[in-house]
C-alpha cells in the first residue's frame, strides 16, 4: 500500500510537475552523492594503502642506534642485537649512514645520504622494493664491487647521473676544513640506478656494501651506524620497541615515527575531502524535507479522505514517514550500490590513466565495508528524522477541517 501512495502522490501525473521534479532531483542528487563519497574514500583508501606498503617495502620496520657504539663489530654483538635475532622471523642488519655531498665528472653537486649496509641488507631492500614495484625488473644485484654504489632515481635525474658513471663523494663535514686543508673524498662508480617506489628513498638515498666503499671516510663526524629490524608482523612493532625499553639506552624509531608527518596528512587529506562530499550528501538530502512538506500541504483533502474512511491520525502520519523513507531509500540505496559496484570494478581492474611520472600509474580503490556500512546506517537515521519532522503536520486538522481546505 506504501508503494502505490509513493507512486501516485510523487510520480504520477496528478502529483503535479513540482513535486515530481523534486522527487527526482532528490533521488538523483543524493544517489550521485553518496556514489561519489563511496568512489572517493574508496580511492583514497587504496592509494593510502599503496603509500603504506612501499614505506614498509623499503623502510625498516625498526631503527636502532646506542649512542657511544662507533663500530659495526661490537654492535653486532650488543646483547640488543643478540635479543632480537634470537626472536624467530627477525631480520637484524647492521648499517653505517652519513650525509654526503655528490659530485659529478661534469661539474654538477648535490647532497644525500649514504647508507652502508651488508649484502643481504642490501638485497632484502632490493626484493622488497621490487616486489612493490611492478615496473622495477626482477634482476637482482648482489655482486657488487669495490667502490660501487646504487642510487636512487630521483636523485640520479636531478645530477644527470648514468649508470657506469663516476662520482667524488665528499662529507660535509669538510665544509669547516680551513682553505689550506685538503678535504677527504673517495671516488664511486654508480653500479645501478633503481627505483623504491617511495620518493623520500628515492631522490635521498645512494646505497653501497659496508667495507667495499666510502672507506676513506669512515671517520667522517657525521658518521654514524644502527641496527635495521625488519619484524615478520610490521603492526606489531609498537610492542616490540616496549619490549626493548629494558635498554633504556637505545634510541628506538618506528616506521610510524619516522612518516609520522606524511600519514597525519594522508589522514587529514581523507578526513576533509570525506567531509565535504558527505556536506554534499546532506545538502542533497534536505530536499527530502522540502519534497513532503510540499506534498502535505498539497494533500490536505486527500489526508482528510484518509482520517474521514477510518484512518487515524498516528496511521497518517506513519503513511507520510514511510514515503520519505522510501523516497530517501531510493537515492540512499542507489547511491551505496552504485558506488560500492564502480569502487569494486576498480579494486580488480584499476584504471591505468595516470602518465608513468607517478609511482602509481593506476588508479586504485579499495572498499571498506565498514565505512558503507556506516553511510548506509547514519543515512537511514538521519532519513528517519528528516521524515518524521516532515511528516508531524500530516494529521493536525481534523477531517472536517481537510476536506474544506482547498489546495
């Protein structure tokens, strides 16, 4: 019975052409709203996610250092690093880092980052990072020589760095020597150019095996080394560093820690542009509101029909309630269907329509149930409200009163 009176007071000729023109807007407008606030979050979701998983592809999960340890050998053996490589699945490299200044054959500085690590250090970040990047080739390189590097991508396009190319590395330190002191520098051959996927690592980083370069500055003031601790659960590394606080000694930095400034702006990129289409949303929905207070205050003889065939007040009033949650459950419903089924043809077909200049060339989504769920809750409440406000009016005369009233 709901039905037909949806149908005959909205839809039908005699509902006249403004209720009917309202009635469709409002399905229309709150449909493309809700399907845009479920495309976009499920978007957002997925490129946060892609974001995510190249941090942890290349960032270890843990970064250790204790001040007053100098050498790799003896942090090696620190009762910290015993206590970690003794936990099954760990990984534990020790690794030496300083800043440096490159400096090309041409003529062409720039600074970075050099980070010394062991063999198998060095080809864990390499399978990691190709395994997160579908466009790096799967080759390895592990036969790394005396005096070679790897760099990163960004940072060989900003110097115009080949591979096979040569390079003095500087530590900047050396910018304090007087002018008669003749700075230290070792001279490297760029073995590799790779891409991390992650533009931090990227446009920073040059990468080399720990005793087989960079020898000649390993007394360089900026010089300093760590542990990196890769877990087998990356989520669980909040309760590993509380386990390490019985060596009150160690400086101890999370992944989370150390892009703490880029996820907080990740999330407030979510938060703002999720507020302003579910604005949107509820923009479009106040024109449920608007469609049956029109409606009542053009039905009077018809509501006072209604009470004068035996229908009581609370029985009209819950007429009215059931049309606008029906009139909101078609734009609300259609919405989240519309959106979930596009987010989802995206999350197994992702659209390929970004320029190769991105680390994501593909546009991706992921759904989260959760969060349609929650659309798909707060909408009906909020549509339950707007229809109850509306519909309070449906039976204040009598049906003496509604049947004199003229339209």
């Amino acid at each position: 019975m709901v039905y037909e009176f949806f149908k005959k007071y909205l839809f039908s000729q005699r509902a006249g052409a403004v209720v009917r023109r309202i009635s469709w807007l409002t399905i229309i407008g709150l449909g493309i709203s809700v399907a845009s606030l479920v495309l976009v979050i499920s978007v957002m979701t997925a490129l946060n996610r892609s974001v995510e998983e190249r941090t942890l592809s290349v960032e270890p999960h843990l970064t250790i250092e204790l001040p007053g340890v100098s050498k790799v050998e003896l942090l090696e053996v620190h009762p910290l690093a015993l206590k970690l490589k003794l936990v099954s699945g760990n990984q534990v490299h020790a690794f030496e880092m300083q800043d440096i200044m490159l400096r090309t054959m041409d003529g062409h500085f720039g600074g970075a980052i050099a980070r010394g690590l062991t063999p198998q250090g060095l080809d864990l970040i390499l399978k990691r990072s190709q395994k997160a990047n579908r466009r790096e080739s799967t080759e390895q390189t592990l036969n790394m020589g005396e005096a070679e590097i790897i760099m990163g991508t960004d940072l060989a396009v900003s110097m115009g760095v080949f591979e096979g190319d040569q390079l003095i590395v500087v530590p900047l330190d050396t910018l304090l020597l007087p002018q008669t002191e003749v700075p230290k520098y070792e001279k490297v051959r760029v073995k590799r150019i790779v891409s991390t996927a992650l533009a931090e690592v990227d446009s920073k980083n040059i990468f080399y095996i720990r005793g087989q370069a960079l020898k000649k500055l390993e007394k360089s003031a900026s010089r300093r080394v760590g542990l990196d601790v890769w877990l087998p659960e990356p989520k669980n590394v909040d309760l590993v560093k509380g386990q390490l606080q019985t060596f009150p000694e160690a400086q101890v930095q999370t992944w989370k820690e150390k892009n703490s400034a880029l996820f907080l702006s990740l999330r407030i990129e979510k938060v703002v542009i999720g507020l302003f289409l579910t604005l949107a949303s509820l923009i479009a929905g106040f024109s449920l509101v608007s469609v049956l207070v029109l409606l009542i205050s053009q039905k009077r003889r018809e509501i006072g029909i209604l009470q004068a065939i035996g229908m009581s007040p609370n029985k009209v009033r819950s007429l009215f309630l059931k049309i606008g949650l029906l009139l909101a459950g078609c734009g609300l419903g259609g919405g989240l269907i519309l959106g979930t089924a596009a987010s989802l043809y995206i999350e197994f077909h992702p659209l390929n329509i970004l320029p190769d200049i991105y680390y994501d060339s593909a546009v991706p989504a992921f759904v989260e149930w959760r969060f349609v769920i929650a659309i798909f809750l707060i909408g009906g409440v909020l549509a339950f409200l707007g229809s109850k406000f509306s519909s309070a009016s449906a039976a204040v005369l009598g049906p003496t009163e509604a049947l004199r009233a003229r339209n």
